[in-house]
C-alpha cells in the first residue's frame, strides 16, 4: 500500500524545511524527501562565513517558534557577525528536529501525474503518493486548501534576501 500525502516536499535544505513546516502547521499529511542541509552540510566551502547577518537568516515556521535568536538561547553560539557556516547549520539541524522532525532522507528518482495524484518513485523503489490539484480539491483533513495563501506565508523564509554570500 503507499502512502498517501496531502503534500509532498522534495529537499530539505532551508527553503524545504521552512515550507514543510507551514504546511505540518496547517495540520496537513506531509512527506518530506531529501538530505537535510545537505548542501550547506557538504557541498559549501569549510570555514565559510555568511554575509547575511543572523538576523536576516531565519528559517520560517509559522509560529515563529524556531528562529535564529531563539537557537541563541539553546546553543554554545554566541550573535555575531559574520556568522560562521558551522553555526548556520547546527541551526538548521535544530530547527529541522522541532519543525520538522520526520525527514525522509531518500532521493525521489521521479514524480509522474496519474489523473488526480502524483506518483513519488524513491531511488530504492518506494512509492508515495500526494493528491492533487489542490485548487479545487479537499486535502485529507477535510478543508479546502488555500496555497497562495500558503505560499505566501512560506515566500519570506529561508535565507536572506539581501546579502547572500552566494
Ligand atoms: C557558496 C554559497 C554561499 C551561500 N551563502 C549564503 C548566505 O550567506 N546566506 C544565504 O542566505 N544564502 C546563501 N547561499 C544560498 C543558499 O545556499 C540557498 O539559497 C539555499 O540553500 C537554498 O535552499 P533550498 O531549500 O532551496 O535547498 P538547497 O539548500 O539547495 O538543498 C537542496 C535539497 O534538495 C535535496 N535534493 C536534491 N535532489 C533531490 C532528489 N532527487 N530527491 C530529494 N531531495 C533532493 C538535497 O538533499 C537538499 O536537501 C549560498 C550559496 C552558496 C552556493
């Protein structure tokens, strides 16, 4: 039998995590795929430090629960500027571990539309599936889905927009 999911979110990086963690909020069935962080974790220059500041570098939840200054409170790091890539990820972790603490770290090696839902191949073989066209359809708690709404409220999260150091 394969799952089923209201929404399905491939990556875990910043941008995936911060989405996942609206949509969990909003009380939806959610799969999330990839390696956490795993490109600021491995594919990012060691020792690098960040241009944007701290501050400016949040990943977003939707009850603000999990932002930078709270990392501060929980952790060795101290605010700075420029912030070391070590203290960037170690809160990445953190907040993947609260806001969205079951991350599936497998690949998807394919996503095909069937009718009404989108198939999720994994590269060892599992299946997941997420119903679709949410514009007009019922999730699987009942209630019409608003993804501009959504998508709004995930727009701002992740890195800052400003000064990148990319
Ligand atoms: C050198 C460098 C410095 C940067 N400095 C800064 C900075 O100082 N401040 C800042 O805000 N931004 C910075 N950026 C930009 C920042 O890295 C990106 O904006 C951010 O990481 C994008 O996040 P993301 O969630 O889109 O996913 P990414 O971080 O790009 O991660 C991709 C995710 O997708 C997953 N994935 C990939 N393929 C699959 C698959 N087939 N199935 C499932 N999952 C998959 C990976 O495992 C990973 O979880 C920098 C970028 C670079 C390269």
């Amino acid at each position: 039998m394969r799952p089923v999911y209201d929404a399905v979110v491939v990556g875990a990086g910043p941008y995936g995590l911060s989405t996942a963690a609206h949509l969990l909020g909003r009380g939806l069935k959610v799969a999330v795929f990839g390696k956490t962080l795993d490109m600021w974790r491995h594919h990012m220059p060691k020792g690098m430090l960040l241009r944007s500041h701290w501050w400016a570098t949040n990943l977003s939840d939707p009850r603000k629960d999990f932002r930078f200054d709270r990392f501060f409170e929980d952790s060795k790091y101290e605010k700075c500027y420029p912030l070391p890539i070590a203290a960037f990820i170690d809160y990445g972790l953190w907040f993947q571990q609260r806001a969205v603490p079951d991350v599936d770290e497998t690949f998807v090696s394919s996503i095909e539309r069937q009718d009404d839902a989108f198939v999720i191949r994994l590269v060892d073989g599992r299946e997941s599936v997420s119903i679709t066209t949410p514009i007009d359809r019922q999730n699987s708690t009942g209630s019409p889905l608003d993804w501009s709404r959504i998508l709004q409220t995930t727009g701002t999260s992740a890195a800052s927009k400003d000064g990148t150091s990319s």
